[in-house]
C-alpha cells in the first residue's frame, strides 16, 4: 500500500460516493442509472479506442463481472429507493470488505497478517456503526427489506471485487479491462429502460441527462483508479481504504439531503479511520 496506491483509492472513494448521490437524487431509479450506465458505456467504448484489448485469460472474468455488475445496479437501486442515502449506502459498502477478505484468502491466496486483519475488522465496525446510527437516529424500528437489499448489495460489490481482482492481473491492461468492462455492463439497465418506456425514454430522460451522465462518468473514474490499485497491491486492504467513501457518502447525506449525522456516527467513524491506520501499517 504505497502513498501512490492510498492516493488513488481514496480518490476512488470521494468519486463513488459522489456518483452514487447524484444518482439517488434523482427520484426515478431507473432513469437514474440508464444515465449512469449510459454514460460508463460512452467511456468505455472512447477507452477501448485508446488501449488494447485485454489478454484472452481476462475475458471470463470480464464475463462474469458484468453480470455481479448488473446485478449490483439492480439490488442497489432498490436499496435506495427504499431507504435513505445515508443509512443505505453505508450498509452497501461497509459490508463488503470482511467478505473481501475472505474471498481474497480462499481465492487469491491473500492471506491478512494479525495487525491488517485487525485492521479491517476495525474498519468494517466502524463502518457498520455509521449504517446503524441511521436507524436509532430515525427513532423507528429497522426497515428489513431496505437492510435486507442493501446487505445484498454489499455482496454483489464483494464479489465482483474479488473477480475484478483477478481479471485485471490476467488482463495486462487496466484501462483496457475497465473500458470492456463498462461497455458490457452499462448497456443492459439502458435497454431495460428502453422496455419499459418505450418512445418515451429520451422524453424521460432529458431533465436528468447533464447529472446522470456525470454520474457517469465518475463512476468509471472511481472503479478505474480501483482497479489500478488492484494491480499494485491486495485486495482486502483496498477494499477496506475504498470504503472510506461511507464517511463522504455520510456527509453528503447531511448537507444535501437533511439527513443526521450525529456524534456517534463520527465516533463510528473515527474507528473506522483507525482501522485504516492499521491496515496502511501493516501494509
């Protein structure tokens, strides 16, 4: 974990958790991540212009990293349409990086030593403590299937990390693996909207197009400097640094959507910070 690396991946989250907001302010989820993945698929095919195509091993981890992508998209768009910004997403990403972990070992042979594992779980509690101050803030009981969705969520980006992981060692070319990658995920939530609004989607999708396709942008910014990081160093560590988002995501929930943040969830927070220091340490 070199500065370059911690640099990149915290920059990586900043740009997530940004695309994420733009997308759930946009009240129809659908339209929303049309934009989104519109706008990935546009970059990607620009990118795969620009860099060759990645090796032949790599395809059917691209394969099947699109499909966890897809499925990803599906499940996080009804967390967010059934629960708040900032309690949804932190549950999303602060449940993927002890999952990572444990793929990371069994499949990538990455096996944590004391002071990062520590580190991660650290990190992880932290984390989970941010998502749980959202319901005890909101003074009602848990809403089990947002949790549930999210939680779901919060797999799917465990397992596509851990495949991305391997498919962008086996590719030779980062920016050629993420520019394949955005091209055969993005274009399936698109055509799904088109299905469902017919004539009507460019209509539909003409008072979101500036922010959506920003969105999307960053979003390929966000998991390109991830999968950069992927090839310098191991995976759980990353994972666990990718998801100092939550605190951005956090905070932009309570500037832009009057959502709490609370003590707590800063002291969830610091611990989460701390858990990082570990893991950089030990790295």
């Amino acid at each position: 974990m070199t500065p370059l690396v911690v640099a990149a991946v915290l920059a990586a989250a900043v740009t997530h958790a940004s695309w994420n907001a733009i997308a759930h302010g946009i009240r129809d989820q659908l339209l929303a991540f049309t934009l989104v993945g519109g706008g990935g698929a546009l970059c990607g095919a620009v990118l795969a212009f620009a860099t060759p195509l990645p090796a032949a091993g790599a395809w059917p981890y691209l394969l099947g990293s699109a499909v966890l992508h897809i499925v990803y998209q599906a499940l996080l768009m009804r967390s967010f349409k059934l629960g708040d910004f900032g309690q949804m997403y932190p549950i999303a990403r602060g449940s993927a990086p002890l999952v990572v972990t444990v793929l990371a070992a069994v499949f990538v042979h990455e096996i944590p030593g004391p002071w990062a594992l520590a580190g991660v779980a650290l990190a992880s509690t932290g984390l989970v403590g941010v998502a749980l101050w959202g319901v005890r803030a909101a003074g009602t009981r848990p809403h089990w299937p947002a949790i549930i969705a999210a939680l779901a969520t919060g797999l799917s980006i465990a397992s596509y990390t851990t495949v991305d992981g391997l498919g962008v060692r086996a590719a030779g070319t980062p920016l050629g693996y993420i520019a394949w990658l955005m091209i055969l995920e993005g274009l399936v939530i698109p055509l799904w909207a088109l299905a469902v609004h017919r004539g009507q989607l460019l209509t539909a999708l003409r008072p979101f197009a500036a922010r959506g396709l920003t969105g999307g942008f960053l979003s390929v910014l966000a998991y390109g400097l991830v999968l950069w990081a992927q090839t310098r160093a191991p995976l759980a560590p990353i994972a666990a640094l990718r998801e100092s988002s939550i605190i951005v995501g956090a905070a932009i929930g309570a500037l832009f959507f009057k959502e709490r943040f609370g003590t707590p969830r800063i002291a969830a927070a610091g611990l989460m910070v701390v858990g990082i220091g570990l893991m950089l340490y030990a790295g």
